[in-house]
C-alpha cells in the first residue's frame, strides 16, 4: 500500500466577517487587553467546535481530516463557498488554519492561478524566471527546463518582448507552460481549467494526467469539471459548507455530490381543487418527471429518458383538447414544442406522458411549461414553467472536456467506410 | 497507514510563533531574492528616456533646489567652508536611502498581496530584495557623490583630510538600511490593518526630514531644542556620514550608540512581528 504524504488532522478556519481584523483599532486593543493581559477569553472569539454560532464568524472549513497517499490523485469538490480554496490554502501555507494540523512530506508547488508573480512589463524570458522562482524551482530547474517551457508555449518569437503586448492566449500559454513544468512531489491545482480555451483547457488536463498517472506525482486538483475529475482523479472530497461530506472513490462521491446539488422542480401536485393551477376550464391536480433511471440516488445525466406525467381537471363537456409540452433551456430558448394530437374528451379527470428519450438533450438545465390548447390553436391554460431539471454531462471514454456544443446532443448512427486505398 | 513521525518533513498549524526564522529556506530562495532586485531595476527603467539616468536626476535637482532655498533665499549656516552643494547633496543622498527604502517597506503587504495570497515562499524575501535595490539606487548615487566631491576638491581646492570616521561609513549604511527596512516593516504590519495609518506614515516621512540633520547641520540648531533633533536615531548617522565623507560634523559616543540600539531592537521587533503576523494578515487584506 501506497504511503501516506499529507496527513490533514481536524483541520478548520474561521473568518471574522464584517469589518477587517475584529473592526477597529480600539476594538483590537480592548481584544488585546482582555486575551493577552488579563488572560479572560477573547469576548470576540472562541475557537473550538464549541464556538457559538456567531453573526462574526464564518466556518470557512470546520474539523477536516483527511489523508492523501503517494501517487494519488485527489479531486476536491463542492460548490463555491464550500470551502475548497481555503483547503488549497492551507496545504499550501499561504494561510493559517485556526485550529488543526497538517503534516506531510515532501516539496509541495501550488498553482492556484496562471502567471502568479508575472509582471507585465518584463519579457517572457525574464517571466519565466521570476515566475519560476517565486513557484519555488530551482535555478538549475529552471535553466534545464527553459526550452521545454518556450518550446510548450509556443512563443519563441516572442521570448524578449514584454508579455505586456502579448495576447491573453499567449500569456496564458506561457503561465501554463512555466506551472506545467514544475517537479513538485505534490501538486496543489486550484480551477486553473476556468482560463483558456477549449485547446488550451485539454493542454492542461494532458498535462496534468501525465504528472499524477505517468510520473507518479501527488496531484490534489479542485475543479468544476465534474468530467475532469471523474477522470483524473482516483478520490474525491466533497465540501459543504466548510465540512467534509464524502470522501472516497472518485465516481461514487461525485454521483453523490451532483444528485445533491441539481436544482429540480420533479414534482408538483394539488388535492385541493380550488387551489389547484389554473382556471374556470382547467385545473392541474399533478406534474411530474419520472427518470427512467435504475438507481435512485444517482444524478440525471443525459443518459437517462424523462417520463413527463400530467394530470388535470376538466370542466367541459365534448371538447377537443390538445396538450403542448415546451421544453426550455435556463436561458429562455425554446428547444421543442411538441404537440399531441387533439382528441375529445368529456368533464372529468384527464391524465397523460410523453417520454423525452435518453441520450438526446445536451448537458444543462431545462424547464418544462405545459400548455392545454382547445381545437388545437385556442389556448385554454398555459401552465408555465412548472417543472424544471439539471442534466449532468456523460461522455463515458471520450476523453474531451470541453462544453459540448448545442441545445441537443442526439445521437444519430453514421454510416463511414473506407472507399479506396489510393489517393488519386 | 499514517504518517510516521520520522517521515514528517512539514508541518503547518494553527500557531504563529516570534521564533520561527528559518535560515536555511530563506537562503534557498535566493535566487527569487536576487531575480527581484533585478525586476525592480527593470520595470523602473524600461521603456524610459534616459533610464537608471533618471536615480541621478532627483537628488540633483533637489539638490539645486535646496542650495538656491537655503542656502541663498533662507540662508541656512551650514558652517565651515564647505561648498554648499556637497552638504545638501551628501544629506540628500542618505536621506533618499532611507526615505526610499522606508516608504517601500511600508508597502510591502499592500503592493505584494496579490502574490501573496497566491503562493508560498518566504516572506521576508520581498523586503531584503527591497532594501537591496534600495542600497544598489543608493551606491549609483554615492558614485555621483563622489564626483562631484572630486571635483570641488580638484578644481575648487576644497580640503578633506579623511580620518578613521570614513572606516565608518560602511557601518552608518548598514545601520540605516536596516533602520529603514525594520521601521517600515513594522509600519507595513500596521496599515496592512489599519489602512488609514498610511496617512500618517506620510506625514511621519514629512515631518522626520526637518527632525534629520539633512538641511542644517546638527552644530548649526540651537542648544534649547537641539534634544529634538537629537531623539532622531537618524541624527547620529546623518552626522557620522558627513563627518567621514566631508570632514564636517557632530557626534557623541552616547548619541550615536542611542541610534544603533535602537535600529537593533526595531530590527528584532520587525522580524519577529513579520514573522508573527505575516501569516496571519494575508486574512484581513
């Protein structure tokens, strides 16, 4: 077994919100007389789990341990605010923990932005070099590595000009280069995948994946990039809100993570009639969507069929009805308008579906607003927005992760073969 | 499997201790230190006229300023028979080390958080890379000192006799290198705080200068208030400078003991806090 390389032991931070320090000078002092003369406790803090829940105080992280083991590749996720940066921080020194400890072995390089210590009036040359000592290489790392770095940026033509007149993608290029060719024992990698185009976030993934698979490197990588860290990474962290709520395999703890946090509206339902949505025609007893999804707790990805159930009142006799579903992206684009046939029907309770099939809507959020259309163009009741879901990305061994273009991503069968084997 | 102790190479907590220098990571970084000065001298000089030209240019007109104001508007004595642009230029010069060097140091939180909160490296590399550039802004300045010395002595037939006190100059800029640096380090813990103390640093540089023997001489104020003046650590050094460079000056065993003393508890003073806080601040900026 793997040895053990960061051994994070209750680890937490707290920020005093509001004003900066404790808010004034007077306040620091009084604070000051009361801690360190007369030895009472800070009236402003306790630290502790059995701090009170206090308007001052934030839990950026609270009582966090873990361990990461040689080789692994560790992906930290969570949503923003949950605390993930300041994990990042703290590893790498740059902040203080309020209570806890970190030990580990080995040299530690985090690159929690791209270009961190460039300035923009010297040249790249010169860059590479203050970029590369201030990330802490050495100089003859810095020399061996030198043309490996031009030469994986790409901007040898521009190696003495000051990277202020540089483009953004060549400056990018160029951070990215001198990070890439770090040799750290472990590698502290905070969203650096939220620069750069689509070309250059695959660089950096490429990249990535040979320093923790091939060189055998300690990577602890926090990302949005559900995909990306399904990929990479062998163990995942959740963060919520400052506490640990899963750590382990990767895929498991990043099912569990993105079926928590996909904002849906799945179901709605009335019993009461005189409640219910609608008006002196029709009223809406249910909406649903069902997925057509094996296991429960998973998270709806594009793979899985929605099955829309409706369920209405009518209160008119020998009308042709016509229901309309209208499915919208988050941005207010209509993606279809599917209509069924019209039909007559009597008072009373009319049910319905209509399956979405998998694999056919791209990854992102929707919403669903149902429309009741009497000889099928006068509308009756538009019931809208009524229900809305997230789809989570899936692109099983395809190993690109950039956004998937379109409103639709179907999958219609090709048909290619090979014609001839000369070129003429 | 946990972490055996043996195999512990580092260990970050909750705790920021005074005593927590560590020489030997503060010496494998010396590359940055040295990358540094070089970046100062680069960004300042890139992409200008004359270039290092322009670390001449201000002490000489301050320089012309202050003779034509002191010397022939006010009429300050500076005593002797000493050139005038050679006392206001020798003061100019020390002063410019130490007002520069101060005024950069105070900063250093401010202008440097952004790195600072981005990656980890030994802090106190950023104020000796800073004090460095100083010195070296300093020595070009001492150069044109020296010429312009050269000259009065050639051509004008001004007499130095150099004593043993020249043995001392050495010592007066090490001493207020490292006054400046430990001054304006404690004052960069403090506004990084409490931002709105950077007035008053402002306004402390203003006020040090008509406290510092760098347009008068220190023989020249009057005995009643000349504690004043004296309470200036800079005081002794200003005076010592001059006494080695022109011959000209006062100085006491006791006073300039005053000034070395009280560099080196201000020196202990800023590495400790520098130490103690450093870690912390990066959390109220």
């Amino acid at each position: 077994m793997a040895e053990t390389v960061i051994e994070v032991q209750n680890i937490s931070k707290v920020y005093k919100l509001g004003q900066i320090g404790s808010g004034s000078l007077r306040r620091d002092l009084n604070n000051w007389w009361k801690t360190s003369v007369i030895k009472k406790d800070d009236p402003y803090f306790l630290s502790g789990n059995n701090a009170p829940a206090s308007d001052y105080h934030l839990w950026a992280l609270k009582d966090i341990s873990f361990e990461v083991k040689q080789g692994d590749a560790l992906g930290i996720i969570g949503s923003n605010g949950s605390g993930k940066s300041t994990l990042l921080k703290i590893i790498s020194r740059i902040v203080k923990p309020t209570s806890g400890l970190v030990r580990g072995t080995g040299k530690v390089s985090s690159i929690l932005e791209v270009g961190t210590g460039f300035h923009p009036e010297l040249t790249g040359r010169e860059n590479i070099y203050i970029s590369g000592y201030t990330l802490g290489m050495t100089k003859s790392e810095i020399q061996r590595k030198f043309d490996e770095i031009v030469d994986f940026s790409g901007i040898e033509k521009f190696l003495d000009t000051p990277i202020k007149r540089y483009s953004s993608g060549m400056y990018v290029r160029l951070a990215f280069a001198v990070v890439a060719h770090l040799e750290p024992d472990i590698l502290i990698v905070d969203e650096v995948l939220a620069v750069g185009d689509a070309d250059f976030q695959k660089k950096c993934l490429g990249k990535m994946r040979d320093v923790s698979q091939k060189e055998g490197r300690t990577v602890l990588f926090v990302s949005h990039f559900m995909q990306a860290i399904n990929n990479l990474c062998v163990n995942a962290l959740w963060l919520k809100q400052g506490q640990l709520m899963e750590f382990g395999e990767c895929s498991a703890v990043v099912n569990k993570y993105l079926s928590s946090v996909q904002k849906f509206n799945l179901k709605q339902s009335w019993d009461n009639i005189e409640e219910a949505p609608g008006n002196e025609l029709i009223r809406f007893k249910k909406v649903e969507i069902v997925p057509q999804i094996e296991n429960a707790d998973g998270p709806l990805d594009i793979r899985v069929p929605l099955t829309i159930k409706f369920k209405f009142w009518n209160f008119t006799d020998d009308v042709s009805l016509a229901i309309g579903l209208h499915l919208f992206t988050y941005g207010g684009e209509c993606i279809f308008d599917n209509q069924s046939p019209s039909a007559y029907y009597n008072k009373g309770l009319i049910e319905g579906e209509c399956t979405i099939p998998g694999n056919f809507l791209n990854d992102g959020s929707y919403f669903i607003s149902i429309i009741v259309n009497r000889d099928t163009s006068i509308e009756l009741f538009y019931f809208e927005e009524c229900m809305s879901f997230d789809l989570e990305d899936y692109r099983g061994e395809i190993k690109w992760y950039g956004k998937w273009m379109g409103a639709v991503r179907p999958r219609f069968p090709f048909h290619i073969e090979q014609t001839t084997f000369n070129l003429e | 499997m946990s972490l055996s102790e043996k195999k512990v190479k580092w260990v970050i907590d909750s705790k920021s201790s005074y005593f927590d220098l560590n020489i030997k990571e503060l010496v494998s970084y010396h590359h940055l230190l040295l990358r540094l000065v070089k970046k100062e001298f680069l960004i300042n000089y890139q992409q200008t006229l004359l270039g290092p030209l322009w670390v001449l240019f201000q002490p000489i007109v301050t320089t012309v300023t202050y003779v034509f104001v002191f010397n022939n508007v006010i009429g300050v004595s500076i005593g002797g028979n000493l050139p005038p642009v050679l006392f206001y230029f020798t003061g100019i010069v020390l002063w410019n080390f130490f007002n520069d060097s101060f005024s950069a140091a105070s900063k250093i939180f401010r202008d440097n958080m952004h790195i600072f909160s981005k990656v980890y490296f030994p802090r106190l590399i950023v104020p000796f890379a800073l004090i460095i550039t100083q010195f070296l802004r300093f020595l070009i300045q001492l150069g044109l000192l020296i010429i312009i010395l050269a000259y009065f002595m050639i051509f004008e037939g001004f007499k130095v006799t150099f004593t043993w006190y020249l043995v001392a100059l050495p010592l007066v800029l090490f001493i207020v290198g490292m006054l400046s640096l430990s001054t304006g380090l404690l004052f960069s813990i403090v506004t990084a705080k409490y931002r709105d103390l950077t007035n008053f640093v402002d306004i402390l540089i203003r006020v040090l200068l008509f406290i510092t023997p760098v347009i008068y001489p220190l023989a020249a104020v009057k005995p009643q208030i000349r504690w004043v003046v004296q309470l200036n650590p800079l005081t002794p050094l200003f005076e010592l400078f001059r006494l080695g460079l022109l011959g000209q000056g006062t100085i006491s065993i006791p006073l300039l003991s005053y000034g070395i003393i009280f560099t080196l508890a201000s020196l202990f003073a800023a590495i400790l806090l520098f130490n103690k806080q450093g870690g912390k601040l990066i959390d109220v900026i």
